[in-house]
C-alpha cells in the first residue's frame, strides 16, 4: 500500500456510505481532473510515458497518475486516468492526440462505417484499463474509492460523429433527424458503455459516474431521447450485474432539467456544473460539484471562500464536494490544497 | 417606405404591443442574427462594403441589411445591423476583425487603460450607429418595430479584456478577485451603455435588446454583481431619459437564475436560450425565444415542427418568438421561411 495523505483515522469509505445513503464520517470530496498536468508529478510520468494514449494503455504509470493527487491532497476517491475516448478506440476506432489540437477520431457517420465497428470487452485497450483498475485498487487503502468511468452515449457519439471534434453540429443534426445510423450508434454505445463499465467494476471500481459533457447542447425530446434514456439504459444493464454499484450521473449544463435527471432511477449522485444551486435539486438526491474551476485560478482566499458558500448550501449528508468540472491546466496545486483544507475545516 | 414582406393589415406594431403587455394582434416574431451571412442579399452588400466594420459605420449599407430579413419574411421587427464591440470601439479601442479569426481588440487590463477611454457618445462610430438607426426607421413601415442593442457589462468587459477573444478566464479571474480596474470598468459600461442605448432611442429605436452572450459564465455573488446589477443599472439609467422604451434582457445561459433576471425592475421581456422552458418562469412574465439554431440546420420539417412545440408551450400574448441563439452561417434561408410559416399558421 502507497504512502497517501491520510488526515483522518477511518476505514470506512465517505464517498461510498454516502452513495449509498448511509452516515458518513465526512463530507467526501474529489475533483473531476484531479490527475492531470496542473500538477509537477503528473507532468513526470506523462514525459516518461510517451504519448497521452500511451500513458492511459500503460497500467503501472495510469494507475500511478491515479493515486498522485491523494499523496497531496486528503481526498476520498481516486478516479481512473483514462480518457472517454477509449470507447470507440477500443471498439477499433483509429485515434490520435495532436499536440495542442485535441483528439483526431475516424468518424462514424453511417451505418457501414457503424458495421465496422468491434465489442470492447475483449479489446486490448479495456484489458489494459481495467489492469489499471485492478492495480490502484490494490494500492488504495480502504477508506479511499475507487472510481471508474465512461463517457455517455451522447458524448462519446458526438466526437465519433464530429472526428475527435468538440463542434457537436453534425451529431445535433442527425439526432434532430433522428438518423438511421444515429440512433443505432447510440443503441450501440449503451450496450458497450455496460459492458466497460461492468469490466471496470470486476476489477475494482467501486462506483462509477458517467460523464455527459456535452449533455447541455439538447433540450425537448432530444434531451429525453439521447441523453436521459441511454443514461437510465446503462444505469439499468449495470445494475442488473452489478446491484450495488453506485453510479454518479454527471450530465453537464442541462439546466433545470437536472430535475429529471435527478429522476433516474438508480442514479445514486448527480453531478452538476454551475447551472442550477445544488440546492434546487429535492433534499433526498446527493448532489455532487459545484465549485467554478476558473475560482482556482483567482486564488486560495477567493476558492476557498467560494467552496465554503457551497458547503453552506447543502448538507454534508447527501453531498459529495467536486468542482463544476475539471481542474484547468495553470491552476496552482496550493489552492487546491486551500480548497481541501476550507472543506474539512468547515464541517469540524 | 421600402417593399417588404407583409401578410397582415394592421398598423399596430405587435412586437410592442407584446412588450408594453396590450393585445396583440398576432405573436411577434424576429430572429437574432436575422441579417447576415446565411442571406445571399446580406453576402452582397457585405462585398461592396469592404470589412465588416466598414458596413457597421456605413448608415446606408447597415440599414439595408437591417431591412433585408423583412423583405424575405413576415416578422414583426428588424434589429439594428452593428456589433456588440461598436461600444469599446467607440470609446477609443483599436478594433479589426480578421476574416476567420474573430475580433481583434486592444486589451483593457488596468485603471492605466482603463483611463485613456473617450466617452462613446460624441464619437463618429455612435454617430454613424444612430444614422442608421435613423434611416432604417424612417424605411420601415408602422407595424414592423425597429430594436436597438448593446451587450451587456460582463460580455464587452470580457472581450475587452481578452482582447477581442472569447476565452473570458482572465476576465473571470478579474471578476473572482473584484479588481478595482475590473470594477470600475464594469461601472463605466453602464455608464457608457446607457448613453448609446438612449442615443439608439433618440435616433429612432423602439425597443432594445441588451445582450449578455456570456452571462452563464457566472454564478453565485459574481451573477449578481456583474450581470444582474449591471443590467438592472442600465435599465434604470435608460428608463429615466426614456420612461416607455421597452427593454429586452437576454442574459444567456444563466440557468435557473433566469428568475432573477425576471424580477429585474423595467425588463419588459427576458430571452432564454435552452437552459430552461419558456413556461419556467411566471406567467406575468414576457419571454422571448427559443427555439435551438441548430434545429434549422435539420431542415424545415424539423425546424417547424420544434416551432409547434415552443409555440404550444407558451401563450400567444407573452411570448415574443425567437430563436435562443443567433442564425448560424450554413443556415437554408427557405427553413427559415418555414419556420415563419408555422409559427403563423399556429396562431390561426
């Protein structure tokens, strides 16, 4: 077992007792991106790793970009390094990183090239994911989770659709058309996005949240269609082999219409960016965020502040303490560690 | 009086009608961005003007292009052909606008900068806005309504600051720390705002628009600081000079806190982008919008059938239809056109 930050004394884990409704010693807290090239370590082992594809497929240095952040910080979860890319890589989609440009995917834009594509399970890109599961976990101590991922139907189908790109229009396009192939495409990821997710959980996840990043770009029957009925289709398939996972629903920046997602059944968290209070959403769902990312950059007196508006505005019980979304790349690892120190002094 | 394209017989503008809350003959209708390159009328007259800012300051050339939507369809009003950075422009900052690159501007990062600024009022840039606000009203007919603008403080603010950019992380940051010259740039905007929306009004416009394109940035003390106080000081200062002037507030993407943007004293609508339904906020309150841009790419079928649904969702005599974002180039003006049909043939 590595040598982690570890304030407290427990051997419970507060992230899962308060996924799972039950007393928690703390009000449990990580960051979306908390591994990642803000902090002098990560940037060490990206170096020796090769390319940012490598470092995700290379199980002893993922797992150590995993654990980084909980050697600084008294965090309570670690979140597998990988990328929601992986998903249609593994599904033997050619991709690559261009420096500074973003992802480079092959696009899927009809039912031939959907034809083409392979189940994950077997895929060496998984095996090597879920090596890196199975390895940090071994490394964690009990009271630290686990996290494992996926990107969402929506998500992972608009840079299938878009070639790597974050433009969603061709994908906003072809759900507004409801597309033939569209729609087979998001049918497709739901079964793949179970079976990922499933595999993650064999080898160690505890929980897993499914990350909607662009969920925000779809409203009326497009939201319903193609983000919150493939999110409670994959709910569904990976409670179905694996009741007790918790899962966190992040679907960012669909407004009020986290209410309904805040419906999902099985949803264990939702995770929302700045577009509602946490306290909008009924007093029985645990919320997780939502403190801005760009407050990290203003300084530890201006986060720290900020994060304690937040902690104010909700129960330690039934919040999981996140940012809005990831950590910016410049943000001082210090006034993450400010931030840190303002939550757990603020439920002492 | 120019030809333009008018299926009714009234002489009552129903857009003001909407906005003053009497009886409106039918439900008003414009389009943000209803003028522009998506036109090939608007790719005419953009050649024989030379640059874009060329064709802003051109009282002539503007003002057709602000006709132009009117003669291809019914709506109910034409929105003053200008950009939202005529107002740093005009208060002395070096602007150019590179052909696919965006806006370039001199920063404004201090009370150094801040200092040099000139009051915008007296300058040729408002002189030439006002000219053709003058023109265009003096063309159009008693029913089609002639809507002035300006971005709001936080959107120009966060261009000047970025220097043209639409990356608003220094401006944030600027915002997070309250920086004096932050500060009292935000306060000089209203200032400055309230003069050119007021010298809009003399000029001949009926109504006006105030643009925060980039108010969802925001949350918590910041929202109300620099979006909704702003916003509210500008709506004080106009209405003192111009008591009946109907104000439009299109705080976009502020989520759930459009119901603060809704009690706001004197707006006489609030513009939603997606972030909530038209039906959220209460019922005494006018609400322009909303229908997604994209959706007009999807075709006309598509596009009007989304329409229908808005259009349903909200009664006539409080909703002013919109779109909740600009028309985007690639646009098929005969969707448009369809889209205008069907919002007409619901209200038969």
């Amino acid at each position: 077992m590595i040598d982690i930050r570890r304030d407290g004394q427990s051997s419970r884990s507060a992230l899962l007792d308060v996924l799972m409704r039950k007393p928690a010693e703390r009000r449990p807290m990580w960051f979306m991106r908390q591994a990642g090239r803000y902090l002098p370590e990560y940037r060490a082992v990206r170096e020796k790793a090769g390319s940012f594809l490598d470092l995700c497929y290379n199980p002893e240095l993922a797992s150590e970009v995993t654990i980084q952040p909980l050697r600084r910080y008294d965090l309570d979860a670690a979140i597998l390094f990988a990328d929601i890319l992986v998903v249609p890589h593994a599904m033997g989609l050619p991709l690559r990183f261009e420096e500074g440009e973003g992802p480079i995917l092959q696009p899927v834009r009809s039912l031939e090239d959907l034809a083409k594509l392979k189940p994950l399970v077997s895929s060496h890109e998984v095996r090597q994911v879920c090596r890196t599961v199975a390895w940090t976990r071994s490394q964690l101590p009990a009271d630290r989770a686990l996290i494992g991922f996926c990107g969402a139907p929506w998500t992972v189908a608009s840079y299938m659709i878009g070639g790597g790109s974050s433009d969603r229009v061709i994908a906003k396009v072809a759900a507004y058309q409801r597309q033939p192939w569209f729609v087979a495409l998001m049918d497709r990821l739901v079964v793949e996005s179970v079976d990922y997710l499933c595999a993650q959980a064999d080898a160690g996840a505890q929980a897993v949240q499914i990350f909607d990043s662009w969920a925000g770009d779809l409203g009326g029957s497009e939201l319903d269609e193609f983000v919150l009925k493939p999110i409670q289709a994959i709910i569904d398939g990976v409670k179905e082999r694996h009741r007790d996972l918790p899962i966190i629903v992040f679907a960012r920046g669909i407004g009020s219409r986290q209410k309904k997602a805040a419906e999902l059944n099985g949803a264990n968290a939702i995770g929302i960016e700045t577009e509602l209070e946490l306290t909008e959403l009924p007093s029985d769902v645990v919320v997780q965020g939502n403190l801005d990312p760009v407050a990290l950059l203003a300084g530890a007196d201006v986060a720290a502040a900020e994060a304690r508006r937040i902690c104010a505005s909700v129960q330690r019980n039934r919040h999981i303490f996140n940012l809005g979304h990831g950590i910016r790349l410049g943000t001082d690892p210090a006034v993450v560690g400010a931030v840190v120190e303002a939550v757990r002094r603020f439920d002492d």
